[in-house]
C-alpha cells in the first residue's frame, strides 16, 4: 500500500498499482499538493503495519510520527475518503 499524509486531511491509503500508473504525485493533487507533509509505503513487517520508503514523484518519506497516525487510523477504522 502507499499514502500521503495531508496536513489537514490525515492519512490517506490506497493501493500500490505502479503499473497502473498511481502515483504518490496524482493522489497529492488529488488533495492540494502543498499541503502534504508525508508520503511513502505501508508494510507488514513484524506483527504491525509500519510506514516506511520514499516517493520519489513527491521527494518526501514518512514523518517521524507516521506510525503513531497509522497506527491511530486503523485502531479507530477511520479512513479519510478523496
């Protein structure tokens, strides 16, 4: 999975389909492209979800508080919607 974190919409997930064409870039102007604090890929790794990687459409990784706002997102299942 990748996400974007925007500054006032939270979190967004979706799914990794590079050979699809989704980009990091395409959901952030989806969402207001200045307003993205965070972006990179979600991973199983160890018995939890983790954030972690870079995009390289954006230049940006996680943020250093990512895992506490993943991990708060999927405990409350609450998904933002585009």
């Amino acid at each position: 999975m990748k996400y974007v974190r925007h500054k006032e919409k939270g979190m967004v997930i979706f799914p990794n389909k590079h050979n699809e064409g989704w980009w990091h870039l395409h959901m952030a102007q989806l969402l207001g492209k200045g307003d993205i604090i965070s972006a990179g890929f979600i991973i199983f790794r160890e018995g939890k979800f983790v954030c972690e990687g870079y995009s390289k459409s954006l230049g940006l990784g996680p943020a250093p508080d990512d895992n506490e706002e993943l991990k708060n997102l999927l405990k409350q299942g609450h998904y933002n919607e585009c």
